[in-house]
C-alpha cells in the first residue's frame, strides 16, 4: 500500500470513499466487520493516507457501505487511475493523459491519409487541363516525344477515374458517409474513457440502439465503457473497451440487438433456480449486478467478470463456460447455483455475502443457516 499523491484523482478517490462512509453511518470498526479489511486500513484509505494495490479491499468497503453498481463503477475508475498515477511515479495521472491529448491531434493530421478513412469530396478532376498552362500549349507539344503514348495513357486514367466514380457515386472508393456515419468521421477519431461531446452522444444512441441500457448524456464514464466492452463481445469483437474504427462499424451495422432480461424477470428466475436459499441469492445477485444480465465489472489484472454472478474468467473455464454465454441470464444463474452446490455457501461471493449478512442482522431478518453436505 502506498501513499495517495495530491492529484485530482486521489481527491475524488478519497472523496467518494468518505462520501459512502458518512452515507453508511457506520464506524470503522463495523464495516472492518462487514467486509474483512481492517479498520485501519479503511481509515487510511478514506483518509486519503494510502491506497491499496489491489482493487479487491475496495470494492468490498464499497459494497460494506452499500454502494449500488454505478458507484462501484465510479470506484474502479479512479482506484485506477490512482494507482496507475503511483506506478508511474507521477505526481499527477492526468497530466500524463493530459500531454497525451495534446500529442494525439498533431500526430492525427500527420497519419490521417492513412489510418482513417473520412468521407471527404471526391477530387476536383475538372481542372486536369484546364487553366492557362505556364507554357504555350503547342509549344510543349512540340518539345514532346512519344506524346501520342501518353495521351492514350492519360484517355485510359481517365476512363478508370470517371468508372470508379460511376460505381461509388462520386466518392472515393471505400469512403465512409460522415453525414450518417459521424463517428467514422475525422471530428471522431478518438472517443474514450473521460470524454463528453456530440461524438460520445453518438456512440451512446448507437449502443442504446443494439439493446444496451445507458443513459445518452454525452459523457463517457464507466457504465458507457462497460457497455462498449459488452457490445464487442456480442459482435464477435476483442472486448478490450476501446472505441476503435471496427467498432464503430459493427456498432453501425445494425447486426447486434441485444434483448436482456428485466431485473424482475431475474431476479424471479434466481429464486426458482436457489431454491435453498432464494431471499439471499436474490440479495447476492443484486449486490453482484443489479440483476443486469449485461453487467460486466473489469479487474485489474486484465480479466473480468460477467452476467448476474459476476462470473470471473477463471470461474468460467472451470464451469465450462465462456463470457458470451455468461452474458445469457439463464446459462448465468444456472452455472452460479452449480458453483454454490459445490460447498452449499456463498463463498465464491465472500463481498456481496457479507453485505447480505450485514444488512439482514440490521434489518432484523434472521439468516438462514448455511446447509452442509452430509457426506
């Protein structure tokens, strides 16, 4: 665990810690109890005197305080940007995304010929030719061998030129239709994680479209990053989360439509499927994803957990799974009740359980008594 620098991001890391605290009305002490990180280590934390190099301790003290999917989100954004910011040694993360914003342009206009393709006006062919040459046009004739040859040469380019422009309407081959398609255009090459403009607008309305659930108000934060990583899955990309220009083309395709579940739905077929213990499965499922089907919460180790459960990569290859099918809310519920019967508990969920646990015993629900195997 190292110390918090004073950057922008290690205040709102803090802030937002302190902020679910102060909502839980809880001392350290308790919710040292409710999530299984010391109390110290959680007064350090909020205090902004360190930060932990593993998520994990995070996410519990969130779920401790009762924080709902968004917030955790919101978490997990700035515990990495903090922690990438320590790694470094930089005293301020967003300085280094901030110089990296301004190099981007510049290296954009050197590059864009040939890694973009923007719908641009077809080329201006009418002045080959025209014009008053700079010398006398018979007097070049004449001082030209062979001119025959290249007249016929420059007939034939011609003849390709106003062909291509037949078959694409005037535009350049493999252009792309800006007007229709603006985030293909050159306004919208970069589209990412802090943004918030027309084009992320765009990219939001688009995924909306393809059945994912999002509020459209122009800022890319992290529900618009999950979806994007969701979105990729379903159409068979790299879920990497980056707005790349095969994204954009798949998210303009109109292939997707995802049709999720609605939490009742969800949360009805949880109960039917943990028949053991519906009222706490029901409660793991909401902690876990809100009873989002298409809920996916990255770790920091690259790997990612997916569907209801919040089913972990690993815990999907074990179960036979993959995170396309763990995005299907039946296959999802059915693989977590078979991970549960393994121990007859909770354990593969320890956070979401303990959160459960806590507000049962404030509630005054009493806990039904895990069930053990006889043999």
């Amino acid at each position: 665990m190292s110390e918090l620098r004073g950057s922008a991001y290690a205040r709102e890391f803090t802030d937002l810690l302190q902020k679910l605290k102060s909502r839980a009305d809880c001392s350290y002490e308790a919710l040292a109890r409710r999530s299984g990180v010391s109390g110290s280590a959680l007064h350090r934390y909020c205090s902004g005197a360190g930060v932990p190099g593993d998520f994990d301790p995070v996410a519990r003290f969130g779920k401790a305080c009762g924080a709902d999917p968004r917030e955790l989100l919101e978490l997990h954004r700035l515990w990495v940007l903090v922690d990438a910011g320590r790694r470094r040694g930089a005293p301020r993360a967003e300085e280094a995304q901030g110089a990296l914003a301004a190099e981007e342009p510049a290296d954009a206009a050197t590059r864009a010929a040939a890694d973009v393709e923007v719908a641009e006006p077809p080329a201006d062919l009418s002045g080959i030719g025209a014009g008053p040459p700079s010398v006398p046009y018979r007097s070049r004739l004449r001082h030209l061998r062979g001119w025959p040859v290249l007249l016929g040469a420059l007939l034939v380019v011609g003849a390709t030129v106003v062909g291509a422009a037949l078959l694409t309407g005037g535009r350049p081959a493999g252009a792309d239709d800006s007007p229709n398609r603006p985030l293909l255009s050159a306004k919208c090459r970069f589209v990412a994680m802090g943004h918030q403009d027309a084009c992320v607008r765009e990219l939001q309305l688009r995924l909306k479209q393809a059945g994912l659930d999002l509020e459209v108000d122009g800022a890319f934060g992290p529900i618009t990053q999950m979806r994007v990583v969701v979105f990729q899955l379903l159409a068979g990309l790299e879920p990497n989360g980056s707005v790349d220009d095969t994204t954009k083309r798949a998210l303009y395709s109109g292939r997707v439509k995802a049709h999720p579940w609605p939490p009742a739905q969800v949360d009805r077929r949880v109960r039917e499927v943990f028949t053991e213990d519906a009222d706490r499965a029901s409660g793991i499922a909401k902690c876990a994803s809100n009873l989002d089907p298409l809920y996916s919460l990255g770790n920091t180790n690259g790997t990612r957990n997916w569907g209801v459960f919040q089913l972990y990569d690993g815990t999907l290859r074990e179960l036979g799974g993959t995170p396309r099918k763990a995005l299907d809310p039946e296959w999802n519920i059915q693989a977590a009740h078979r991970l549960w019967a393994r121990t007859h508990d909770f354990r593969a969920w320890p956070s979401c359980d303990k959160a459960y646990q806590a507000g049962a015993s404030k509630s005054g629900t009493p806990k039904k008594p895990e069930e053990r195997p006889t043999s």
